[in-house]
C-alpha cells in the first residue's frame, strides 16, 4: 500500500510547490509578497500599433502598446508589473500620459523559459481605480518559430511568443489576460494583415476576450457564406474547393455549438492559411496549416481545429473563463463539444477515433499528471492532461445528467458572461463526489476484466476497480459466433465486482467500460483475453512493422481494428505490412480505403497515396506512380511519408525538371557555399530561417554542388526543390545524396526558407 500511495502523494505534494510557485510569479514587484494566489490588475483593452520591418534584413517589429488596466483586488495597489519577451527593449513607459521609470528584471519560468518584467511604481490606486499604461518597444526575433516569425514571406506574432505587455503571464494558475483589443499594423512590402475582428480605419477592432494576435501573409481570398478563406497566392481549383469544404465546416461547428451554449457572437470568422501556427485560434479568426489546400480532403486534426474554435468562440471569448483549473473548461469542455460535433456531422464512430486519439495522449501521462484543478501550464503535460482528460470528464458529467441538462446548465452559469469551476462545482452539487474525483485527484483508476466463465446456463466475468471513485460502465462481451451482448455494472471504488451473461454461447471475449468514458492509466487490461499491453493500440502495430516483423503486424493490426475499423493510422499499418509481404491487392485495397475515410489524418492520406504509387510500380502503371507519388509529396504531412514518395517517383527516371531562376539560384548558392563567405550565404537565405544549415555551410566546405532533379510548386511564391548533392566539408571525406530544399520568392528573387530533408551520407 505504501508504494502505491507514494507515487500520489508526491504528485500531490508536486502540485502544491506549483501553486505556490505561481503565487510568488504573480507577487507585486519591490518585495510585496501575498498570501495567496491573487490577481490584482485586470486588462480592460489593448491598443496596440505595430511596425513591421520594411525591409528584408531588418529582424526588429516596433510597437506602441497602451493597455488600460484595472484594480481588481480588494485593497489599493501602488505598482504594476508587466511581463514580455526578453528579447524586448523596452525604450519609454507613461502612466495616464506621464513618462515613468521602470525597473526591468528577469522572469525565470523554467530551465528553457523566461519573461522580462517591468515593474512600474504608481500612486495609490484604489480597488476598481483604472490606470493607462503606454509602453513604447522593439521586439527582436533572431530565428522564426511557429509563434514568432518576422520575414518577408509571412510574419506572425502568436500570444505565446510575449510580444505585448501584459500584467498576467499564461503561466499563471489563473490564466493569461484576455481583453477586447484595436490592433493597427503597418506591414511589410506586399504582405496583408490579419486578425480578429473588424476591420475599421486601417486597424482590427475586436471587442471579444481574447489575447492580441496578428498574421501578415500573401493570400488569396475566397468567401464562402460569410465566412473569408485566406488561401496561399495562386492556389488552385482542388484548393479552393478545400476552402469551401472547411467555410462549410467552420459554419457547421458554429450553428452546433450555439445549440450548445446559446447565441452565437457576431463576429467575422476567418480562415488564414500559414506555414506555422496551424491550430491556433482566438475569436473567430482559425490559422491552418497551408498544406491542406494541397490535400484531397479536409484531415482529422483540422476539422477538430475547426470544431474547437468554433467552441472557443463562448468559452473564452464572449463567455470569460477565470480561476484555478481554467483550462479544464477552455480546454476540456471545448474539446467535448467539438468531438460532439465531429459525432453529429460525421458519425459516432469518427468521434470514437478521435476520441481514441485523445485517449492515447493522456494515456502518455497519465501516471504523472496532476489534479486539474490546480494544473499550471508550466507542466509539460498541461495540454494532454486538461484538454484530453477534460474532454473525458465533462462526457461522463453529460451522461450522468443528460445531454440536454448539461447545456442548459452551462447556459444557465455563464448568463452573468463568466464562467468558472468554482460555480459549475456547485451547479453540479448532486454529483459531488464524481466532479471533485476529477478535479482534485490524480488519476488512479484501472479498470480490469476477468476471463469469462461459463456455468449454469450463463457466463459470469470478474470487474475491478483500482480507483478512488465508483463507476458504471457497460460491460460488453461477444460470443464464438460475432454477437454482442452489453450488460451494465456499477463497481465500487477499490473494489471488485462481477457481471453475468444469460446465455448458453461461448462469450470468448469480454469488455469493460466498452464505451471508454473514464480516464485510466492503463487501458490495455479492459479486454480478456487481452490484445496487447499497450494502451495506444497503434503502438502495438508499429512496434512489430518497425522490427519488421511484417506477419505478426498484420496479423497485430487486424485484431485491434476489429474494435476501432475506422481508426485509419493502425490501418495504414496494415497496409503497409501487407505490402512489405508482396500482398499488393490486399494492400492496395486498404490504401484506397483510407483515402476513402471521412476524416484521415494527414499523415495517414500521405501513406496511402505513397502505397498506391509503390503498388502501381509493381504493376508498371507509371502515370499513376508520378500521381500518387505527387499527391503525397504535395500533402506535405510527414517526413517519412515525402521522403518515401520522392524515392518512388525516383524510380520512374523522369527528366530533370528545369527553371532557370532556380538554376540560376543554386548556382550562386554553390558558389556562395564553395568560397565560405558567410555574407554571401546569408544574402540567399531567407532572414531568420535556417540560421544553423546556413551557419554550418559557411566556414566549413570545400566543396557544395547541387544539381537540380525535380521541380515541386506549393504556390505562387513557394517551390520544393529536389536536388542530387555532392558535398565535402572540412575534415571530412566527400558526401552524397538528396536534398529538398523549400525556396520563396521575395520581389523577384528566391530565397532558402527552408532545408525539408538532407539525405547526404
């Protein structure tokens, strides 16, 4: 007992070092330190006016930010600090128009993270008293990433990279600040800016919370019903028609979650293609990843970024989420809603593979997560933990009171247009026990199901409950013949239980909980016999294909898809294995019906359309090789997935693909690279990309030689390009391969914006 106690209350005692870690983050500046987690400003609005570089080497964004901010504690409060990025360089700060000094320090959050503070003195503000602060700024961004990048081809500026001031850091147990706010930006030579809200006088007016946020790209514009698709410049007639596949999506998912939580906010949405940031969102404006308007269908991940933004549009934006555990109900709840979706619009077994998905994530924390209601994103297991186990939470609270019941309470909670656990705790009074199971414990239950046994005329099955909560499950057992037999049980916390089959058939396999409503920390022992032991059934497959044990990962993937048919990932496992054994029909038949599944994932559409080219080799069909291998080349999902379609298409021994501005480009290049004149590289590499590649070619070659093979065209202004490399680097002997390299074009110039493989051995 004492083992298995220690492993609870270390995450216990690991929680509470957390609480009190954000409490002292979220102390005053100069030496105040409060009792307990208390948030004393709160924005009202942001104002912000945004200069983008205005030309190509510049890798500096100035900015004015006036935030007007509140007094929400219950006593008066003479400093204010507010944190950013430390790349900042904070230039002046007013306080209602006064210039005002200001100490800066550093924030650490963790080994890798931290913030810069500035922490401002002020009168005496009294509780409710409001204060205008302006802070005039740089923010530097030396390598772009997926929520800070500055370029001539696309920049964006994502709440997690910091580049506002703010009171409230996300790394509060409470939460980040969330306010209405103007953005005006000033962007750079033929970019487009877009936000959240209206657009008026130049300048974004966006009167829901949310977290200020901006991306500048190149697009095209296509309006299906209201709802604006920003689409990569030159993106074709497949591509527009994804575009109206996701407005239609998007519109869908808003109309359903309305039912759910009331009238729906009037605000513009917006669909913006980008290259990084794919999935996030913040009142009605959705970043998607541009790949998928290269792809046949819309896949899994982005019609759940749909669905989830759609939801988000109440929870967080219109209706305020405050307090401890917020991220249960912005996270959890809107994840539960929009799987509910993906059920009503595409089927109850679509959701349950997305449902499994998200399953398989928590489960990969599941022994280390802590209660929920006291999570701090500053775990590495924030976001499989609230969103994942959230989601399952709230399914089992629905179930217990009625779908119907549920929304109306939520309704009901958040009228006052705030939303909180502490009140939805008490709403759900009469299911007390289950709800503070959830929030204020780790997870301990394992469900397990004894091997059925037959006697008498019936077959009984033992249950156990390691939990600290009682549950009720179905219990489903199928018989020697295929049928199904379903029977309820309640088993007691820590406590076993039993269940009994009326039946003279031989029930050769049993299930519990075979609807998977509670988290657990292992799933894998649900099923006598049992499957596997892993509680992601993919990884059972995967494990065998990757030790090429291609027989046993056939035969592994068949009998978990016996429970899970639509899961199209453990399907392309089997294909794939099938292929591996020369079963080309079979696996072609497989392939096919992946791409036939309602929502794939990328990934699993990027396989099929490479086993269809390689099954189509086998067969001398090499028109439909170029098009299969194309096609998942062009879906750009997975590293493996293109560097398995390139090698396909290689076979075909097409002719190299010829454009002389690449040609003319590459050879600059090699020159560049050849003579080690770093300035040189530099001056074809896209500002802020690839810094490491172009640092390790200038210095260190003696010798860099590309020769164009293919020719791949994302868009107007993006190619991948395929090359044969012969490289030899100092202290090394000579090298060779392919590389894909991905170019942009700038006025009317390429540029590296990005090394897509590297295989030079």
């Amino acid at each position: 007992m004492m083992n298995q106690q220690r492993p609870y209350r270390m995450r216990m005692f690991r929680s509470a070092i957390l609480l009190t870690l954000a409490t002292l983050y979220a102390a005053h500046a100069f030496g105040q330190t409060p009792v307990r987690a208390v948030t004393t400003w709160k924005v009202e609005k942001y104002d912000l006016n945004v200069t983008l570089p205005q030309d190509e080497r510049s890798r500096s964004v100035s900015a004015k930010a006036i935030l007007t901010v509140k007094n929400v504690s219950g006593s008066p409060a003479s400093t204010l600090t507010l944190r950013i990025s430390p790349t900042a360089e904070i230039a002046t700060v007013q306080v209602n128009g006064t210039t005002t000094e200001f100490a800066k320090s550093e924030e650490k959050i963790n080994a890798a993270t931290s913030l810069q503070r500035a922490a401002i003195r002020l009168g005496s503000i009294a509780p409710a008293g409001i204060v205008t602060v302006s802070v005039d700024y740089k923010l530097n961004i030396k390598d772009n990433s997926a929520v800070a990048t500055i370029s001539p081809g696309g920049t964006q500026m994502l709440p997690l990279s910091f580049w506002y001031p703010t009171p409230n850091s996300w790394y509060f147990t409470r939460g980040a600040d969330t306010a209405a706010f103007r953005l005006k930006v000033a962007p750079s030579p033929g970019l487009t800016v877009m936000s959240a809200g209206k657009l008026v006088d130049g300048g974004f007016d966006q009167n829901l919370r949310s977290q200020p946020f901006f991306v500048a790209g190149n697009w095209d514009v296509i309006d299906q019903n209201g709802i604006a698709v920003h689409v990569p410049k030159g993106t074709g007639a497949e591509g527009q028609k994804r575009a109206a596949e996701l407005a239609a999506l998007f519109g869908e998912a808003r109309t359903y979650v309305a039912t759910v939580l009331g009238k729906a906010p009037d605000v513009p949405l917006r669909i913006v293609s980008s290259r990084r940031g794919g999935g996030f969102a913040s009142a009605g404006t959705l970043i998607v990843d541009e790949g998928i308007f290269r792809r046949q269908k819309i896949d899994s991940l982005t019609a759940m970024n749909l669905a989830e933004a759609a939801a988000k549009l109440w929870l967080g934006n219109t209706i305020a989420v405050t307090g401890e555990g917020y991220g249960v109900i912005t996270e959890g709840l809107s994840r539960y809603i929009a799987t509910q979706f993906i059920e009503s619009n595409f089927g109850k077994d679509v959701a349950d593979v997305e449902r499994l998905r998200q399953r398989s994530s928590y489960a990969a924390v599941a022994k280390r997560d802590s209660p929920m209601a006291t999570v701090s994103p500053i775990d590495d297991f924030y976001y499989p933990e609230v969103a994942n186990k959230g989601a399952m939470a709230w399914r089992i609270i629905a179930k217990r009171i009625g779908s119907t019941q549920f929304s109306d309470l939520l309704k009901a909670q958040a009228q006052d247009g705030e939303l909180n656990l502490t009140e939805l705790r008490q709403a759900l009074s009469e299911q007390k026990p289950l709800v503070d199971f959830f929030l204020d414990q780790v997870t301990d239950t394992n469900l397990l199901a004894g091997k059925p046994v037959a006697a008498g005329g019936e077959t009984k099955v033992a249950l156990r409950n390691t939990g600290s909560t009682d549950v009720t499950v179905d219990v489903s057992a199928t018989t020697q013949s295929g049928e199904k037999l379903v029977a309820p049980a309640t088993i007691k916390a820590t406590s076993y239980g039993e269940v009994a089959f009326r039946t003279n058939a031989t029930i050769v396999r049993v299930e519990i909980d075979a609807d998977k409503l509670y988290p657990q920390i292992d799933y894998s022992d649900d099923i006598a016999p049992r499957d596997t032991t892993d509680s992601d059934p993919l990884l059972a497959a995967k494990r065998l294909f990757d030790q090429q044990k291609f027989a046993d990962a056939e035969m592994t993937a068949r009998t978990l898809l016996r429970d899970v048919p639509r899961f199209d990932d453990l399907r392309i496992l089997l294909a794939r294995s099938m292929l591996a054994q020369n079963k080309n029909a079979d696996s072609e038949r497989e392939f096919k019906a992946v791409i036939d599944e309602k929502l794939p994932t990328s990934r699993s559409l990027a396989w099929a359309n490479v086993g269809l080219a390689e099954t189509a080799s086998r067969a001398g069909q090499n028109d439909a090789v170029l098009r299969f291998a194309n096609m998942a080349i062009a879906a750009d999902a997975e590293y493996g997935a293109s560097l398995a379609a390139r090698n396909v298409r290689s076979k075909l021994n097409l002719p190299l693909t010829t454009d002389a501005s690449v040609t003319e480009y590459f050879a600059a290049f090699d020159k560049a690279a050849s003579s080690n004149r770093k300035a040189d590289v530099d001056a074809l590499v896209l500002p802020g990309e690839v810094t490491k590649f172009s640092g390790g070619v200038a210095g260190s070659t003696e010798q860099w030689q590309t020769q164009v093979r293919q020719i791949d065209r994302i868009d107007a202004n993006t190619v991948l390009v395929e090359a044969n490399m012969v490289i030899k680097l100092l202290n090394k002997e000579t090298e060779t391969g392919i590389a894909v390299y991905r170019l942009t074009k700038v006025g009317n110039a390429w540029k590296l914006s990005a090394v897509e493989m590297f295989e030079v051995r």
